[in-house]
C-alpha cells in the first residue's frame, strides 16, 4: 500500500530539520576555518582583499547556521493554510541561501580568488527566507 505524502510530516519535523541542519552548518563553518588556517597559514602574504572576502565567506556560513538553529529551538508552525505555506516556502529560501553560501566559499575561495554573484544571490535569499518567515511565524499577542 502506497503512503500519501502529506505536510504533516513535514511540519512536525520541520524545526527539528532546522536544527540538525543549522548543528551540520556550524561544523561546515569548523571546516572551512580549518580550511583557511591550512590552505592559507600566512596571513601577510596573500593580499587583505582575498583575506578579508575569505573570512567575510567564513562569517556568513556561521551567520546562516545561528539562523537555523534558531529555528530550530523556536519555530512553531501556524495554523492557517496561507501561514504554513508561507514558512514552508521560507524554510526552503533559507536553505537554498544556505547552500549558496557554503558554495560561496568554496567557489570564490579556491576557484575565482574573487567576489562573484553566489554569496550575494545566498545572501539575498537569506534575507528573503527571514522576511517570509516573519509575515508567516508573526503573530499578535492578546
């Protein structure tokens, strides 16, 4: 017998996705200091611009797993169709921005040594994951 798929699964785990995600993050962050601490151990010879767009790179992947894990401890899915539908669709922009970051880095890191469309297209998907999470989470209290 075949299951139907239904969100409800999804909704229940959804903050629980977050966090495991968000912990799986933060150790891709460990790596990459770890990374940049091999890959690039003298900080005087490579030039400021490279060091301060690798480490800018480094900082946004710690700032997008603190996100998840945030949601992950706080989350609470709302009733309203229109509400759940709109973290869903928040939750899916903040792991897309997610993986653009971390792609950010490596891309511009090892492959380009240069700033290139990914960390901003990851950083504005971050920040549009955020907005919708606010308009679908947001709630008065009475």
């Amino acid at each position: 017998m075949q299951k139907k798929f239904s969100f409800s699964g999804i909704l229940k785990n959804m903050a629980k996705l977050h966090l495991i995600f968000g912990i799986v993050v933060f150790i891709v962050f460990l790596v990459t200091g770890r990374l940049m601490r091999t890959d690039f151990p003298d900080k005087d010879a490579i030039p400021q611009e490279f060091r301060l767009l690798m480490r800018s790179r480094h900082i946004y992947i710690l700032l997008a797993s603190l996100v998840h894990i945030v949601l992950g401890v706080y989350l609470q899915i709302r009733r309203e169709p229109l509400r759940i539908y709109v973290q869903i669709f928040a939750s899916v922009l903040l792991f897309t921005g997610t993986i653009l970051l971390i792609y950010a880095f490596f891309y511009e890191t090892y492959a380009t040594r240069h700033f290139s469309e990914a960390s901003r297209f990851g950083l504005y998907t971050s920040l549009a994951g955020t907005i919708f999470h606010l308009f679908g989470g947001f709630q008065l209290r009475k």
